[in-house]
C-alpha cells in the first residue's frame, strides 16, 4: 500500500517543517516537489544556539499496518545519514526511529517495523519497538551532529 508518492502534481499542504529554531537553533530547511516530480527535502543544519536538525513531518488520517512489515522507502540523498520516524496515534510523545545512510544514488531503503526504536527528544525509551496496528505520522530528519547542507529527494513511500 502506498502511503505517499510525489509528483509534479502532488499536494503537499500536510507536510510540514521542524527545525531545531523550536528550542532556539538556526537550522533553516525546506520542501518542494522538484523539476522531476519528488518531494524534495532540503537545507542547511546549524550547531549554532544548540540547534542541530531538521526535520519534514506528515500527519495524515490513521493507516492501519497490519498485516504489513515493513516501510520501502525510494529516496536519493547526499550520501548522508538521515532518520525516518512514524508515530502509532496522536496521544503519544515518541516516535519510532530508523537510521538509514544515502549513497548519492536512487535506491530503495527498506524498513522492518520491528527495527524501529522508540524515542523522545533523542532520548531511546526502554519499551519495546514498533508493533503497533496503526501510524498517524511520518517524517524524514537530519540531526549529524555538524553543520551541514543537506538535500534527500523522496519518489515513494510505501507499506510492504
């Protein structure tokens, strides 16, 4: 099932930018469908006022995931490390994480619910991974510990 592919046609009202300015940073970031039709996730992080990531969330109506176990992700990046993260309702403060690492090329990422860790303000909570039936939000972040241009092209995500 496909919970989001980008083209040059696609209403991105619901995705929404975070940046570390929430507690005081300078990290400044971006998204647009670009010239080809992806979702483009782009900017600059700051270390400045320990500020240090930014990140494009998307909240949408509850999707069930039962039955499905994994996430496929269809992505170009910059050859950096970025995270995606989905949260199972509303009510809750955590997210559940996944690290993943570009290679400059377009490739597919796959993401095992079960690998996602739960946290909270980058803190891992110690309660179990994803096993939940439903997700009301995702989102891409880049928080490298360094102050960096960073651009993540998005074709697809999808529920596997």
């Amino acid at each position: 099932m496909t919970l989001f592919e980008f083209n040059t046609k696609s209403n991105i009202s619901n995705w929404r930018i975070v940046d570390d300015v929430v507690m005081g940073g300078c990290s400044n970031g971006g998204f647009k469908i670009s010239n080809c039709g992806n979702g483009l996730f782009y900017g600059t992080v700051s270390l400045e006022n320990n500020g240090g990531f930014s990140m494009v969330q998307n909240h949408f109506e509850e999707k069930k995931v039962k039955g499905f176990s994994k996430i496929s992700l269809k992505i170009k990046g910059d050859g950096k490390p970025y995270q995606f993260r989905i949260k199972a309702n509303t009510t809750t403060k955590h997210s559940y994480i996944a690290s993943f690492q570009t290679s400059g090329d377009w490739e597919t990422i796959e993401i095992p619910f079960k690998t996602m860790y739960p946290a909270y303000r980058g803190k891992i909570l110690d309660i179990p991974n994803f096993d939940e039936q439903h997700i009301v939000m995702m989102a891409f972040l880049i928080g490298n510990k360094k102050a960096e241009n960073f651009s993540l092209e998005i074709d697809s995500i999808v529920l596997k």
